[in-house]
C-alpha cells in the first residue's frame, strides 16, 4: 500500500506542474461536466436518475450503437452537465461500450469523474479508480450498494482508503434513497475547485 501511496502522491505532484484544463478546454466558460463511470449494475443510472430528474437526452455515441445519456443537474445559479457512460472495467477497452467510455472521457474531458463502485467488490473495482486518477482527471469514489456490503458483514475503512488515494471517497446506496445529499455536496464543492 506504501507503494500505491508514494505512487498516488507523485502522480499528483506531477499533474499540479502540467496545465491539462487550458490545454483541453475549448471554450473558456463551457459548461462544466460530470461523468458517471464504472462497471456495469453498479449503480451509475440510480445516481444519474436521482442527480438529474427530467431533463434528459439519450443519443447514440457518434459512429455507435451505444448509448450515452445526458442531464442537467442545476444548484444555485450552476448548471451542470451529467454524462451516464457505458459500463467499464479498465480504461484499456475490450468491448465497444468501454472504447466509447474511453473515447468520451478523452475527448470530452470532464471536470469531474464519479466513479461508482459496487462496495462488495472494491478489490476488484479499485484499480480502474487508480487509472482514472493516473490519466488526470479529478475524481470523487462512491462506494455504493453499502446496504448489501453491509449485510454480508462488509466493512470499509473510508478514511483510510480517502487518506491513500487523496481523493473524496462517500458511501451511498442509492436505490434506497442514502448518501445521495453528500454526493451532491461533494459535487458542489469539487466542481468549485475544478478551474
Ligand atoms: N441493493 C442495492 N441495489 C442497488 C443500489 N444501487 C443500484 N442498485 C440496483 O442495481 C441494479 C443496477 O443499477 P443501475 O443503476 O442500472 O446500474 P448501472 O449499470 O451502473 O447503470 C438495479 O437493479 C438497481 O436497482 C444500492 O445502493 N443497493
Ligand atoms: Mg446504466
């Protein structure tokens, strides 16, 4: 873990000497977006629904049959994009759904990444949290389907994992409704800090 961490804490350092916001940003004022990401029934679309309510496209990727949704999520006088991506297990993609979540987080650049992870497979889940991290992008983990981790006796040390990847890490099982306020929150304040 000691490894990982030094890792984490370099790649961080490294990306505070690059300026990879003005190198990708096509306009100065676009309207910022959040991407859902992770593997398939994770929970993606329940935090998608709940974020976005009724103001929702869904359109094939360009040269795809895959779909992407997009929605609005407003707080105060922000509007925000919300982009509910194809599941994906490894930013090296397999199947055409991962080579347009891939394809959309490069070519997009969102100024914010959700990645949601199923809590009762974190070892499993975690590396494509490494990877997100590594190719720069600024990221929040939901720990999510906590109801079932917790009912197979499950526990996760939160602090701990925030502590070694540096970044917000939140519980939430959003089908039945729990965590959805800190994720917004979370959101508000990591959208500020998103230049
Ligand atoms: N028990 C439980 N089920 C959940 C939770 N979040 C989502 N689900 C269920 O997991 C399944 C997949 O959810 P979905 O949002 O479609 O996953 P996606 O493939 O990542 O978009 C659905 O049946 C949801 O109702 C949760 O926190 N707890
Ligand atoms: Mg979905």
């Amino acid at each position: 873990m000691e490894c990982c961490n030094q890792k984490v804490s370099m790649i961080s350092r490294i990306r505070n000497l690059t300026n990879r916001k003005d190198a990708h940003k096509v306009e100065q004022n676009a309207q910022k977006k959040i991407a859902l990401i992770g593997n398939p029934n994770v929970g993606k679309s329940v935090i998608f629904n709940s974020l976005t309510g009724a103001y929702v496209t869904v359109s094939n990727y360009p040269g795809t049959t895959v779909e992407v949704s997009r929605g609005r999520y407003t707080y105060g006088n922000s509007k925000l994009e919300v982009i509910d991506t194809p599941g994906m297990y490894s930013m090296i993609p397999i199947t055409e759904e991962e080579r347009v979540t891939r394809n959309l987080l490069i070519n997009e650049r969102p100024d914010l990444v959700l990645h949601i992870i199923d809590a009762k497979n974190i070892n499993r889940m975690l590396p494509l949290t490494l990877q997100l991290i590594e190719a720069g992008f600024q990221v929040v983990l939901v720990l999510n389907i906590m109801d079932e981790a917790k009912a197979l006796g499950i526990e996760i040390n939160c602090r701990e994992l925030q502590k070694i990847l540096g970044i917000p890490v939140l519980e939430a099982s959003a089908a039945l409704n729990k965590g959805l306020n800190e994720i917004r929150k979370t959101i508000e304040e990591q959208i500020k800090d998103a230049a």
